[in-house]
C-alpha cells in the first residue's frame, strides 16, 4: 500500500506560534499546530547550513545507548473510571479527505472553536493546478466537526500561510491564487470565529502571512510579492500602499511601524547590508530613517535592534534601541564576521539573551545578556551549543521566574545540560534524578536535557514544555549520565520545582501535553513504525500514571492538540487510518477528562509554596532569586480535583538583600573559577570606547559588577563604588570667551611680523597639543590603576528622508518579517 510506505517513512510535527504582545512567543500561546502525513525535506527551507559533524560523543561515532533504569508508578483504571472516559470520547472520521496536511487552528480564548484546513498540493509536474482543500469547524473543543468549506465557495486555500489567527476572534484565509492572469490575491475575513467569512480581493499578491497589530485586529499589515508595503485599517476592506522596495517589516511599541527597504538600482541589498531601517509612527504618512546601510533588523520586548558592517573591512556590529529608534547605540559584543552570526535568543523589556557565534564550524559561541539598555553586555555562557542547522537548545522554563536551560559543547565534544535559576547570572549542571542511579563506572552522574539539536536529529518528538499557570512544573526528554549522549530511546523527566529536582516518570519518547493548569498531564507514546491506542494520564505531576485505550482500532499518531493556556481538560488525539479502498483517512479523537475529574478544588486542595526553597543554598541567600522571595499558591500533588477555567496563579513576595548572585560581570569583566569574584579580562583593551556621532556621549563608570536586570533586590552588598554616568560633550571643545579689548592694538603690517606670529602660535599650539595628550594619559592610567574601565557610548544622527525608491522588482525576493519571530533564535546575519 503506498499510503503505509508514506506512513512507515516518518510523520513530521509541525508547530507555529502566534503574534502576541512583545513578540515574546512562549508556549503557551501556540494556537496553530500542523500534522503531516508525509515526511518533511530536511533540505528545503534551510538558510546557509553547515556541514554536519556529530557532536554528541567525544569520538564522533554514533552509538544508540539506553539510559539508567528507574521506576514509575502504575495505576490501573477501575471500571467506572474507563465507562466514563469511553463515554466522553469522540471520534471523528474526515471521511473521503486524503489531505496530506491537517492545519488545527485554535480561535479565540475559551470558545472552543477549532478550525481545521485540510490540504493537498498537486505536484509540480501534475497537470492539475495547484490543488485542493477542505475547511472544517469545531466549536465544542474538537468533539465534533462539520465541513464548511462552502462558505468560503470551496476555495483552495494556501497550505504554508492559510489560516491566520488575531486579537479576539478575528480569522484571516488566503487564497492560493495564481500570479498569472489575476490582478491580485484573495482572502476571506472572519470577526466571529469562522461563522461567517467575507470575500475580498486584494490589489496585490502576498508574499507571506498577513500580520496583526497584537492590540487592533483591524489594523493589519502585508507584504506583497513585489516588495511593496500594504496597510489595512479596518481588517482588510481596504488597502493603502505604504512603500515600495521593502525587505521585512515589524511592528513596534504602539502604532510604530518598522521596515527595512531597498535604495534604487540595489542589486541584492540584503546581502551587501545596503538596506535602509526606516520606521512610521502615523500609520504610513510619514517616515524617519533610523539608520542606512543595515543588513537586517528584528524587534523583541520593547528592544529595535539591526546589524550593521560600518566598515567594508570590518566585520558587522550589532546596535539596539529601548525607544522605539528615537535614539540608539552600539551593543559592547564581540563583531560577528561573514561566517558568524548574532542570534536573539530570548528577551523582554528587562533585557535580552544574545548569542555570538565562534568562527568557523565550531557548532559553539559565547551567550551574552544585556543591561536594560541593550547596550552593555555581559558573559553569560560560554560554549554554548548552536548546531549546524542555526538551532539553539536555549529555552525558557515560563514556569517559574528567572529561569532558563541549555546545552553546552563542552572541550571533550560532549554535550552537557546546564541550567540558571537568576536569569543567565550563573550556570550549573542539572541534578540527577532522585529515583535513578549511575552506577559506579560514571564519574560524574547529571541529567542532560535534550532540545531542538535532539529533534532535528530525530531523536526526541517534543521540546521541554512548562506552562505560566503550572507553577514549576517542566516536562522534558533526557539522558542520565556524564553527558548528553546519542540515545535513540531517551526517556521523560519531570521536575515539580522549576529544574531543581527532576525524577524519572516514562520509559522513552512521547509526546506530551500540559492540562487544567498542571493538574493533568497526557502522554502517548512515539511509535516510530506502529500504531498506537493509548494515552496516558497523571493527576499529581507524573507520578503514577493510568492507561487509557481510546480506541479499538490503532492508528498513525500524527500529534496531540489541546487548547493553548492549558486551562481546558481536553486533548485530541490526531492520526489516520486506511480506509475501505485503502486510501489513507485522517481521524481526530477527542478525550474530555472534565467528566472524569469532577470535582472543584477548594483552599484544602491547595498548598502555599515558596520558589527555590529546595535548592539547599546557604540561610544568607536561601529562597531568594533575583532579589525577592516568592510564595505561590499551587496545586497539591495528592489532590485530585479540578483547577477549572477560573484558576488564577496566586503568589506574595518579599524583598530580599543583596548578595553577590543578585549582580553579574559587567562588560570587560569574568567570574573567577570556583569564586564570586568578578576579575577584569586580560584581553580587554586599555582603551576608552567611544563613539561619537552626535556631539552627545555617555561615560559609564563600573566596578565589574552589573545587576541583573529586572533583579529587585534591596541593601545587603554592594560594590565598592556606585556606578556613575555622566554626560559630557564628545568632540566638541569649549566656545571660547569674548576677547579681551586692548586699549592699545597692536598690528602686524609687515611680511617678516607676519611670519613670526604664525611661528609663534603654531610652536604654542604643538606645546598646548602635547600638554592635553600628555594630561590624557596620565589621567587614564589612573583610571585603569583603579581597575575602573570607561564606557562611552553616543546616538546616532537620526534623518528625515523618504526618499527610498522602488528596487528591482526582479531581485526583489521578500524576507519573512512577521512582528513576531518564528524562533526564538532568529539569525541576524542572513
């Protein structure tokens, strides 16, 4: 059967985030997922990969291993429990659909509204054009559909930007409507969650996914396959162009508008860094030129920020903005070169995670953290791990603040989890798990996390998930032992307390879900090459664990689906099946636990927990984490009873005093091995930084101690010298004052007087020059004597110019500039 080949080649999960407020996507807020039936082209939409080289083991060979044995609780299902869940499990068969991609779109907040895109796409050589489609509807959280491809006249709509979800319960589909012989695209708009759609013919053809503003659905932004910047005001009825020769665009704090645009007769501008940054504030009417000659930008948080080669011979510098772009600055980061990259790994309105990429094919860079500014960086990581497909294992654990896990390549080629509790201040390895041992052969016994250089591998199917309103809660697939080792039967890990303490909870991959705000978890297996009927359950944070045959007749797991902000208490369980004349038939089965765990849970049914309290730390900083205390209200394992739609996180701080982990190095300073010290790098030049543009700079004066943002601690240790900044005039000497009047003037009429005075001044001027270079240095050396470097930093000359022109339409290929970054680790460079 070809449909069994199609399944026994693999099935590719897809996951697409959403646009949200500061462009800080997380988990959570995930609403489109993708299910395949047919293996995806590692080789297709790949930007300048590298070489592959293994990096898992020291000697490079590849060797499936298994981790330590443990043990995991196992709880039968009573026959009451299962007559519940088989009564409140739906299964639905899109019969006659033999799409091969199922796109599940969740709509609004609470609606229970799913819609589902089925679509197949003709091959190249095909004589049918382009292909079909079939639009599905739920509105009962996935229970039950109905096929309303009618109402969007049967329309084949595009498989890789179809449907878009805004604020509210705004939907947006487009069309795969040929270039040829059409004026422009097609989309149909909805404002109540797909109950009805609206025709509209665009007067131009998109080039990617339309974009929200994240507060007004009716604003809306496109760009069109010619380069040309469209705006809508009122949910696409109509649309103005903005501007021609555009590369990428975002939106910013408010109503500002950013785009990067091509000058006229720019052949490959993105290339050569020849584009210009320019940025609207009255919804197109007027524009400001930030910056000329960038290479890329991107907005994250409240940060602007773009690359730059200020210097045909130089290698690229990275300048950001807290401002919107009203004025900026160079970051303090080492230069990237052509064969490097800065990667944004993370960010809010506190600070930002930056990775820098190590020369060559190394798969390795230093990560950096910002001050509030985004100006001053500081070392974070180093040898932090960045594979050979631009993908970082970096991620934020959003269930506890502060928080954040990686992965390193250590100096033996192994890779090696670590993991911070202060936002990138301080790194150390994961605990081993409390219900699983080594053995006496492994020296050094740690959990090792796996993450996306794991799953482009093809070794794990999900990521480390955690959820806001599960306080400490993270699921994730890992090795136990001295690294993170090539395993092809990694097994599932869950920690109650934010990646303090893990413990062992599944034998080897599955895919896993988050519900009723941590009070249920979900899991089914991942069969490679099988079928599968069960899911798994646990009501008290992977402990033990019940089994549940959803099905008599097995399917092909494509993935699971559960409604974002894990507030509901059902999963879909998605998959196909051959149907009578053996073509392949997609099913989505749909659990409710809701009837299953009836119960509301009241105040005995929680517990009061204070965050970081099992670290084991000394009394002096003992539960204290970014300079406060922090005491949530949380589920208690041996509960079983029902957050419901209504439960909201509930927590007390306090604040805390000030040690030596509430700062971290400042620019040109490191933490000393095995102290808190933070010594000065050999390496930094003796020299003043400056940049000087404007006639305004900015003297930052330092102890090598910065602290770390967003950190609200208060008293208790502080460096030896405040930090000062002051702002002085930079290349600008002072005006000099009227001139004396001499009762007597005196003139120099003759040729020979003429010469003398020039001698004079200018053997006076040598004298003055020497005298002010001489004080210079003398006063830096007693600067650095001190150990006190001075950073300098200045604005840019921001212009008015809308002069940018049209660029050939020919090379003008459009990069993705959605307002949201589709990774958190979005590449630069380009």
């Amino acid at each position: 059967m070809i449909w069994r080949f199609v399944v026994l080649s693999g099935v590719c999960v897809l996951l697409h985030c959403s646009e949200v407020l500061g462009r800080d996507v997380k988990s959570s807020e995930r609403r489109t997922v993708t299910f395949s039936r047919t293996q995806q082209d590692d080789s297709q939409g790949q930007v300048r990969t590298r070489s592959r080289r293994d990096t898992s083991t020291s000697s490079g060979a590849f060797k499936p291993s298994h981790g330590p044995p443990f043990t995991s609780c196992r709880l039968s299902l009573t026959p009451s429990e299962h007559k519940v869940l088989d009564d409140n499990t739906h299964e639905t068969g899109f019969n006659g659909d033999d799409g091969s991609y199922v796109i599940l779109t969740w709509v609004g907040d609470g609606t229970g509204v799913i819609l589902v895109l089925s679509t197949i796409s003709a091959p190249i050589d095909s004589f049918f054009d382009g292909g079909s489609s079939r639009l599905y509807r739920s509105t009962d959280y996935g229970k039950s559909f109905h096929d309303i491809s009618h109402r969007i006249n049967n329309t084949f709509i595009k498989e890789e930007f179809g449907v878009s979800v805004g604020p509210g319960s705004s939907v947006i589909l487009t069309a795969d409507t040929p270039v040829v012989d059409h004026p422009g695209g097609i989309i149909f708009t909805s404002t109540d969650a797909g109950a009805t759609f609206k025709f509209i013919q665009l007067p131009f053809h998109l080039a990617q996914p339309i974009t929200y503003h994240f507060l007004n659905p009716d604003y809306l932004v496109a760009l069109s396959i010619d380069g040309s910047l469209w705006l809508s005001l009122d949910f696409g009825a109509k649309w103005t162009k903005v501007h021609d020769g555009v590369h990428s665009f975002s939106w910013g704090g408010g109503i500002n508008l950013f785009f990067s645009c091509s000058k006229i007769d720019t052949v490959e501008a993105e290339e050569r860094g020849d584009l210009q940054l320019k940025r609207t504030q009255d919804l197109g009417k007027t524009f400001t030129t930030i910056h000329e000659d960038i290479y890329s930008f991107g907005y994250i948080g409240t940060f602007l920020f773009f690359s730059v080669m200020e210097d045909m011979r130089a290698p690229r510098v990275m300048y950001f903005s807290s401002d919107q772009g009203d004025t900026f600055s160079k970051a303090l980061l080492p230069s990237a070169s052509t064969e490097q990259f800065y990667s944004i790994l993370d960010g809010d309105e506190d600070m930002l995670f930056m990775h820098v990429d190590n020369p060559g094919d190394t798969y390795f860079g230093t990560m950096y953290t910002s001050d509030d500014r985004g100006i001053l960086f500081s070392k974070s990581l180093e040898r932090h791990l960045f594979d050979g497909h631009r993908k970082s294992d970096f991620t934020n654990i959003t269930s506890l603040r502060g928080v954040y896990l990686t992965n390193k390549l250590d100096e033996d080629g192994r890779i090696r989890s670590v993991i911070s509790f202060n936002r990138g201040g301080t790194w150390r390895q994961l605990n081993k798990p409390e219900n699983v041992e080594c053995g006496e052969k492994v020296k050094n016994c740690n959990l090792h996390i796996h993450g996306e250089h794991s799953r482009n591998n093809h070794i794990i199917p999900m990521l480390p998930l955690s959820e806001p309103t599960a306080i400490g809660l993270v699921i994730a697939h890992g090795t136990v032992g001295d690294s993170l080792s090539s395993s092809q039967n990694p097994d599932v890990f869950v920690s109650s307390d934010g990646g303090y303490n893990w413990r062992g909870t599944l034998r080897g991959p599955h895919h896993y879900s988050i519900l009723d705000s941590g009070g249920l978890i979900v899991a089914v297996e991942a069969q490679r090459e099988g079928q599968v009927k069960t899911i798994k359950f646990s009501t008290d944070e992977g402990r033990c664990w019940k089994s549940y045959n959803f099905t008599e007749q097995p399917l092909f797991f494509a993935g699971l689906a559960s409604e974002p902000a894990t507030k509901a208490m059902n999963v879909s369980v998605w998959g196909f099946r051959p149907e009578e004349d053996g073509q392949p038939m997609w099913v989505a089965i749909t659990i409710d636990f809701q009837s299953l765990i009836t119960r509301e849970c009241n105040d005995q049914d929680y517990e009061e927990w204070l965050a970081h309290s099992t670290d084991g730390r000394d009394s002096e900083t003992d539960d204290c984490v970014l300079g406060v205390k922090e005491t949530y209200r949380r589920l208690k394992k041996q509960s079983v009873c029902r957050n419901g739609r209504g439960y909201v996180v509930r927590k007390k701080q306090s604040p805390c005093l000030c040690t030596r982990e509430d700062y971290i190095c400042d620019y040109g300073y490191y933490r000393h091995v095995n102290t808190s010290e933070c010594v000065r790098q050999p390496s930094t030049a003796n020299k003043t930084l400056e940049i000087c543009l404007n006639g305004e700079e900015d003297e930052l004066l330092t102890t090598g101690y910065r602290k770390v943002p967003s950190d609200r601690c208060e008293g208790g240790f502080t460096p030896q010298l405040a930090e000062q900044t002051v702002i002085r005039p930079c290349g600008v000497k002072p005006s000099p004052g009227p001139p004396a009047r001499s009762k007597s003037p005196v003139h120099f009429d003759t040729p020979r007087e003429r010469l003398v005075l020039i001698l004079v001044c200018a053997g006076a001027g040598v004298i003055v020059l020497i005298a002010i270079v001489s004080a210079v240095f003398a006063v830096r050396r007693t600067v650095y004597r001190d150990r006190t470097p001075v950073y300098r930093f200045s604005n840019l000359q921001i212009q008015d110019d809308d002069n940018c022109m049209t660029a050939d339409l020919e090379s003008g290929t459009s990069s993705n500039g959605t307002a949201c970054l589709q990774d958190s680790d979005d590449d630069l460079i380009g």
